[in-house]
C-alpha cells in the first residue's frame, strides 16, 4: 500500500513529511485491522483505495525497535509490559513508524519506532 500512498500524494502536489508507517487495530489473524500511512504536507484528498487519515494525538509509549522487521513483535510484550507496570491503560491502534528505508539499510540496523496511545 505505501506506494499508492506515495503515488496518490504525488499526484496531487503532495510532499512526504516523515516516514511510513503502519497503524494495528487487532491482531486477528483471521480479520487483521491494518492501515498504512506517510505523513504529508499540502492538500490531498481521498482518492480510489487511499484515504486520509490522522493519527491521534496525547499520551503515547514510545520504544525504538533495531534490527529486522521480523523480530518486531517481541516488543509489544514489552511495551504492555512496561505500561502495566506504570498502571496505563493501552489504547486502542499502536503503530510502528518505519524510519529507515529497508532497500538501503541492512536488516541488523533498521530503525523502527513503535508507538502504542495511552487510553
């Protein structure tokens, strides 16, 4: 999806304003609730499969995931984790910002940051 996303952008004088990103709804594999965004600049409109959206904003946990997308489920244990022990409620919708582009950086230093919203 993040290249119609690119594309659809583009086409409407759109600019890129920081990296993808994927945004969880659920974890069911059998109905996975999944979107795929890029932060823009400019005005661009909803247009066959690609719509805008908005992030929420408030209180967020935040960790930064290096290595392979592979190995980035191990940190939402972690993320509950810490957010249980801090008595915080985990919002609905954590998303995961896709800072380094994987056709240029190796798997080992990829950087990802994971964003869950505090409920």
């Amino acid at each position: 999806m993040i290249p119609k996303v690119r594309a659809a952008i583009a086409a409407q004088g759109g600019k890129p304003a920081g990296p993808p990103y994927g945004r969880y709804y659920n974890g069911d594999p059998a109905a996975f609730d999944t979107e795929a965004g890029i932060p823009f600049t400019g005005s661009v409109r909803a247009a066959n499969e690609v719509r805008v959206g908005e992030l929420p904003g408030g209180p967020a946990a935040k960790t930064v995931h290096i290595g392979p997308y592979d190995t980035l489920p191990q940190e939402y244990p972690r993320v509950e984790g810490w957010l249980a022990e801090k008595g915080k409620r985990a919002a609905v919708g954590p998303w995961e910002s896709y800072v380094d582009d994987m056709a240029t950086t190796k798997p080992a230093a990829l950087r990802t940051e994971l964003y869950w919203p505090i409920g």
